[in-house]
C-alpha cells in the first residue's frame, strides 16, 4: 500500500481564509441560480402505481395465534435443548449439562418429595418484597420531590446517575462491608436497584405532565394542594404503576447479587450454589423458577395497571 | 346606547418577552381596551399580533411589562375563577369521564345560600336572619362550597346543551376533535364566570363541526349574554360572533381598528348572506390582508 501523503501542519487553516469561504458560498449561490426549474424534467412517478412491496400486515392477527407462536417457541427452543442434552449425553461430551427431564425430576424432588425449593424461595420473596416495598414508598416523594423543586433535583439527580451505571453485584462487597451477612444487606441492595429505576420513571411522569392542564385547572380556582392531588398525581399515576412494574424487574433480576452478600438460604444461593456444584438440574430449575415468578408478578402488575388506566 | 358596565380594562399595557441576545420580542406594546358587560369582543389579526398574550394577560396566566388589567378596577394578579378560559388545546383531564370534566369546574367555586341553624326546641333547620345597617330583617347568607348532587345537576345540564348526554361516561380518548371542543365548552360554561376567555377554540376543527359549534355557541351566547372574549383568526367567524371586532397588527402587537358589528342578533349560518355581513368581512379581511403583506408574510412581487 503506498504511503500516504501527509498534509502540512496548519494546512486546513491555510486553506480556509475568509475569502475561500465567501467564494464558496457565492459559487454555490451562483449554481443555485443558475438551475433551469422550467426545463428540469419532472420526478418519475411509476413508482407510487406499482407500490413498494409490503410486508405482510400482522396488526390483526387474533391473540390466539399470537399465544400459539409464543407457546410454539418455547416448546422449540426446550426441543433443541432437549435434543443437544441427549446428544450430549450419547457422545459423553459436558454429560453435566442438564436436560429437560432432568429439570422436571430436579423440581419433583426439591419441590414435591421435599419442601427444599419453598424453603429458599419463601426467604427469597421475603427479601424481595420488603426491599421492593422500601423503595416504592420512598422514590415516590423523592421523585415527586424532584421533579417538583429544583434544588432537591440537583442534590439527588448526581447519586442516581451514578449508581444508575453500576451494576448491584460491583458494590455487593460494600454492603457486606457495611451491613455485614445480615437480611439488611439483601433488603439493601434489592432497595438500591429499585429505588433507582421507580424514581427516575416516576419522576418523568410528574415532570411530563401537560402544562394546559395545570393553566385550565389554575382557571377553575384550584390552590397548589388541589392541583397535585387533581392534577399532578393523576397524570403520574401510570408512570407510577410503569415504575412498579420496572421495580419488580430491578428486583428479580438483583436478587442473585443480593444474595452474594452472604447466605445459605435463598434461590439466588440456591442456585448459585448448586451451578457451582455442577448440579445442572436444580441450578436451572432455580432459574427457571425465578423467571416464571418474575413473569406472575409483571403479568399481575400488568393487570392493575390496564384496569387503573383505562382513561390512557 | 344605553349605559354600559365596565368589566375588564386593558390599561396600556405592554409585553415584552426578554431574548437572550437583545432583540426582546414585543409582543404587546401599549394596548387599550374596554371590554362591557354582555360583549361578545373577537379578536383577529396576523399570527404573531399578540393576540394569545392579550388573553393570558386577562386570564391571569400571564402578568404585563408595564400597564395593567384590571377586573372591575381590581388587578389581575393570576387565574381565577370569574374568567374562565377554553383553550384551543382543550385541556380536558384526560382520567376524567366527560361528567366529571364537566364537574370540575364547580369544585373549587363557591355561592351564597342562607345561612340555616338547628331549632333546639323543634329539632328542625331553621333559616337565619341578620340586621343591616338600615335595621332591616335581612337573610343570614353564607358562602359555601356546591354539594356534589348540585354539582352533577350542573354538569347534566351543560353537558345536554352541548348534546353529549350519551357520552357523559366516556373519558376524551374516546371522542373525537369536535366533541372534546364541546366538552371544554360545556366545562367553561358550568363554570359560571362572569367573563369567557376563547382562546381560539375552533382553530383545529373541521369546517362542519366549526360551523356546528359556532352556531351552538351562538344560541348559548344570545340566551346568557355572557360576556366572551374571543380570538379567532377566522374572518367570517369573528363577524358572524362578535358584537365588536378588535383588528390588531402584528410585531410590535397593537390594537388597529375596532369595529362594532351591527348585525342583529340571532344570527345563524344564513347572517353570512346578507350584504351587511358581507361588507364587515370584506373590510376586516382587506385591514388583515394589507398587514399579511407589509409584513412580508406573504411575497406580492
């Protein structure tokens, strides 16, 4: 490849005098000038009369298909899994990955000849919703606060960008530091996930709310006290049940973190512990547990949030 | 004419919006207005003529450079309830059901009843009585909130003149444009103020529902004469409305002409046939016109 050749230093500054710039401009106001409107020839239009080819419109399809391809994928993807564990399996090869049955036996065992699975997922669910709990009754004021005056916003916003950008496991050792093993650290640090996420959605939804709103309701004679029980709660209101719904996500996924912080109880320690095992079938039963109860509690979030909403 | 109540004066007042690099845009700069009791006063003029601003100023919503708005002689410091105000935007509480929209404008207003106080003897409310200066039984009155059936009435029967009665449980996503327009109309209304602030309210309707609503407006108006301070920039609708047209220029916005329209009232859609009309509009329309092209807005090369 031939070298390329380097521009002298200050080149660009050489280059660019004001009387470049000016001629350019003036060469391009001339070109404008000079385009012939009446003679350019027209846009060809044959396009619009083929049209450009669509994609099949799926805006109707009935929710029973749309459940079908959901429920479809996932008995393909436990398919695929199930047959790469046999294959596995066949050839000897990571023998340690679990299969499908493997899985089912694991949750017979943990969860039906034994309490063991409710054990650790009742300590669990504790701690999930005595953190989820904390946070969601103080990010509202805070995030009201926030949005309301601004020198609660400047003092608040610089902490919750920051940890907003580091992930709950990086400061686990802190908490231990600083709570010690307790069930103070796990409410903690499922608090601090939470917190964060409820109060930064809840306070777009104060701060979004339509200012003719606030004029029209000033107009019918409401005081500042009317105007946020009448106005501004309201408005936020679905940003408010948006943010619970965000929260239980912040708090399920943190509660592995949450439980690093030293435990021998707990489906965060449970599977953690049994992956580090390599006991494969209870570490994805665990898992699997842990998203299928994150999926009940966003669904009934949901739920809630449709009936209170039906305005939106 | 006969005597005429002064409610609103405009007293030279001037507005002027500060920009960061000089050049402050003046927005009003000294206008003077009377408006009576039982105008109906619309304003027209170029976009840009300050006309929005000449309502949030009497609207409470905004305060003047200089000068000042007062309501019987009283200074308007901010939004109150004796100036209600429909915007073009419609600022309906979207988590209200149109009744309840309706019954908000009642909620935070008062009215005088009769004070009432138990009768010890007969266990019965009984109403009570004062002197005045004169030494005359006069009835004891007393401000007090509407109760929330008084409320519900009040929003019904509003809600039946703008013929919504069908709808009153629906919430505004569930209406279209001129319906939500009807709504804010009928919410101005129940909230009885002495003064109505439209701040174009049929700017974004289609011309049959625009037709429809001002004829509404119309039959309203001639009923209750409130007095209606109305910005359009709809020619034929300021003279069909109004009993007087403010002409204002735009930048810096001032007052241009005024015009009292002798048209009588009840006017319909038809008033637009009559010469009388025709000669108001075609004025209006040349003053606006001639200010469209001084001032560059539209090229007459």
């Amino acid at each position: 490849m031939a070298k390329k050749e380097t521009k002298p230093k200050g080149w660009l500054k050489e280059k660019l005098t004001p009387q470049f710039v000016k001629d350019y401009f003036a060469k391009r106001e001339e070109e404008i000038a000079a385009v012939d409107l009446v003679n350019l020839s027209k846009p060809v239009n044959d396009v619009a009369t083929s049209g450009p080819k669509k994609m099949k419109d799926f805006s109707l399809w009935p929710g029973w298909k749309t459940a079908l391809v959901g429920v479809g994928g996932v008995i393909f993807v436990i398919i695929i899994w199930w047959i790469y564990a046999a294959i596995c399996d066949a050839t000897g090869e990571m023998s340690f990955l679990s299969s499908p049955v493997g899985v089912c036996e694991a949750f017979y065992e943990q969860a039906i000849a034994s309490s063991n699975l409710w054990r650790h997922l009742g300590s669990s669910l504790q701690r999930v919703i005595v953190g989820y709990l904390i946070a969601l009754v103080l990010s509202i004021p805070v995030a009201f606060l926030m949005a309301w005056y601004k020198p609660v916003r400047a003092f608040f916003d610089p902490f919750i960008q920051f940890l907003r950008c580091v992930p709950p496991i990086a400061y686990v050792p802190v908490v231990v530091a600083i709570f010690g093993t307790t069930e103070q650290a796990k409410y903690f640090v499922i608090f601090l996930a939470v917190f964060l996420t409820m109060t930064v959605t809840i306070y777009q939804g104060v701060r979004n709310v339509d200012l003719t709103l606030v004029k029209a309701a000033y107009t019918f004679g409401a005081r500042d006290r009317n105007l946020f029980l009448g106005v501004i709660v309201p408005n936020a209101f679905p940003f408010i049940l948006t943010a619970m719904r965000l929260g239980v996500g912040a708090a399920m996924t943190t509660l592995v973190a949450a439980e690093l912080t030293g435990t021998s109880i707990g489906l965060g320690y449970f599977i953690q512990s049994q992956g580090s095992q390599l006991i494969m079938d209870n570490c994805i039963m665990g898992i699997l547990v842990l998203g299928i109860f994150g999926i009940i509690f966003d669904k009934g979030l949901l739920f809630l949030e449709k009936k209170a909403t039906r305005w939106k | 004419m006969e005597d005429k109540k002064l409610v609103i004066k405009i007293d030279n007042v001037k507005k002027i919006y500060p920009v960061e690099n000089g050049n402050d845009v003046v927005a009003l700069n000294g206008v003077n207005l009377d408006i009576y009791e039982n105008e109906f006063i619309c304003v027209v003029g170029p976009s840009g003529c300050g006309k929005t601003t000449l309502l949030n100023i009497i609207g409470g919503l905004e305060q003047p450079t200089s000068g000042e708005a007062t309501i019987h002689g009283r200074k308007i410091l901010g939004p109150g309830p004796d100036r209600g105000i429909i915007f073009q935007q419609y600022a309906l509480f979207p988590w209200l059901t149109v009744k309840k929209n309706v019954m908000y404008a009642t909620k935070f207003i008062k009215h005088e009843v009769q004070a009432t106080k138990k009768n010890k003897e007969t266990g019965k409310m009984e109403p009570v009585f004062t002197t005045d200066e004169n030494g005359n039984q006069v009835p004891l009155m007393k401000r007090v909130h509407y109760t929330k059936t008084e409320r519900e009435a009040i929003a019904k029967k509003y809600i039946d003149m703008v013929q919504l009665g069908a709808f009153e449980n629906k919430y505004p996503k569930e209406l279209s444009g001129g319906m939500k327009q009807r709504v804010a109309i009928a919410r101005g209304y129940a909230l009885n103020s002495e003064v109505l602030l439209l701040d174009e309210p049929f700017g974004a309707l289609d011309a049959q529902t625009r037709s429809q609503l001002q004829e509404d407006l119309l039959r309203t108006w001639e009923k209750e004469r409130k007095t209606c301070f109305f910005i359009t920039h709809d020619v034929d609708e300021c003279v069909l409305l109004a009993s007087r047209v403010i002409i204002m220029s735009a930048r810096p916005g001032q007052v241009k002409e005024v015009i009292n329209i002798d048209l009588p009232y009840p006017r319909t859609q038809a008033t637009k046939l009559e010469p009388k009309f025709q000669e108001y509009r075609n004025h209006i329309w040349d003053v606006v016109y001639k200010m469209y092209v001084d001032s560059g807005s539209i090229n007459n090369k």
